[in-house]
C-alpha cells in the first residue's frame, strides 16, 4: 500500500493520498489550505489516479482545496452530513472570522458531487477499503477512516485515519462551535481504544503515532482509559 502525505497551508494540516500501490487508482484525505498544488505533485510523482475525496470533518483548514481538486479530476467528495454545511459557511464553523486575506484564497462552496458518510459504513474505493467511524467532539460530523490489517498473515498493521480526534501526545480542541469535551472523551473511548496497540495513527496534524504509544503516554487517552473523565483541560490544538 502506498500513502503518501504532507502538511498543508496555514495549518499545517495533513493530506494524504492512499493507493495500493504507485501508477494506480486513489483516495485523498483532508485536502485543505492550499493542498492543491502539493496534491497534483503527488499524484505526478506517483502517478495516482484519484477516484475521491473523503473529509474528517467540515473545517476550512480540511476542505479548503476540496472544490478544485475535485473539480479538476471529476471525483466526488464524502462528509458527514452534520459538517455539510462548513464548506459553504466556514466562518460560520468557526464562530469567528478568519480574515478576509487568507478568504481570499480559499475556494468556498461544495464540488459538484457531494456524498454523505455514515457511522459504521464501509468504502470500498480504489481497490481499498476504509471502515468510517463517526467521532464527534471535535465537530458535530467528525469522523475517522480505518483501514484493516493486510489478510493472509501479511505483518502489516491497521492504519488508521484519525482526523481531528486523536494526535501524537493530544486530541482535537473542543472550544469552536459544534464541539464538545464529553463527546470528544466519548469518542476517545468507543473508537479509539478498541483498536490494537499495532494499529498507525495518521493524524490531521502533526507526526504519526500509534495506538499503543498513545495508550501509553497521552494524558487524554490514559484518563479515558482509566475511567477518569475530564481530569485535564480541553486542549486548542488543530483549528
């Protein structure tokens, strides 16, 4: 499996493509602020056919590239209905303006094919399959995409998709519209916990982790873990 991934725009969020291999068909993740030139390079260098975009979550710095790199291969894009409506409103996502500068780079509005994600389905695109959790805390429609373990014994572990929810030493803040601390924990607890100590996080920003370097050491999943709740501050990470 190939994944290719780099940090985009003013928040440095992570975009990834996914294909089974180079020279074939597929998938890319969270294209945001000014990915779209990063994802067309990427596409070259490996030379990837995409067949969709899917989205975490509705936030500008995941979405913003949406409406052109779509537009530019035909392909369609897949949200949870309940953060639709940030691509076309993304100041209204965020309870605040984010300057009318950085709106002019952006490319506000939906692409031409729009298809709408559910808790427990499963994608199958480009040849690869992808189990979509919902997990809101971070927005009301976050989600997360796994992938699972290669069949026949291959030693290649689970990857999984985190978006916003879960970070390397962190989770998604909960203090924008739409998020919420008791659901955040709640998700922690029903998606991610579950998940073998094997499984490769790749998360919406910042370096990639694991299940169990998580399990161990990150303060929020070691409290959800332990039944302990809310016993550190919700965290500003991420937009």
């Amino acid at each position: 499996m190939l994944i290719a991934g780099f940090p985009a725009g003013a928040w440095g969020t992570n975009c990834y493509l996914v294909a089974p291999a180079a020279g074939e068909e597929c998938v890319i993740i969270d294209p945001g602020h000014e990915a779209a030139q990063g994802v067309e390079e990427a596409l070259k260098k490996h030379r990837l056919k995409p067949v969709a975009v899917v989205l975490t979550h509705g936030h500008i710095d995941h979405v913003a590239s949406v409406v052109p790199v779509c537009g530019a291969h035909d392909v369609p894009a897949w949200i949870h209905p309940a953060d639709r409506y940030m691509m076309s409103d993304p100041e209204k996502a965020l309870g605040r303006s984010i300057g009318q500068q950085l709106m002019g780079e952006l490319t506000v509005g939906e692409p031409d094919d729009v298809k709408e994600l559910t808790d427990g389905s499963r994608l199958d695109l480009a040849g690869l399959e992808f189990s979509v959790a919902h997990a809101p805390g971070h927005t009301k429609g976050s989600v997360t995409f796994r992938m699972p373990e290669a069949p026949d014994g291959a030693d290649v572990p689970s990857v999984f998709f985190s978006g916003d929810l879960l970070f390397a030493g962190s989770i998604g803040r909960t203090d924008l519209p739409g998020g919420d601390h008791a659901e955040m924990l709640q998700s922690l607890a029903r998606v991610c916990l579950p998940l073998e100590d094997s499984t490769v996080v790749l998360s919406g920003h910042g370096p990639q982790t694991t299940i169990g370097h998580e399990r161990a050491t990150n303060p929020y999943l070691r409290d959800v873990a332990a039944g302990l709740g809310a016993a550190h501050p919700a965290p500003r990470r991420g937009m």
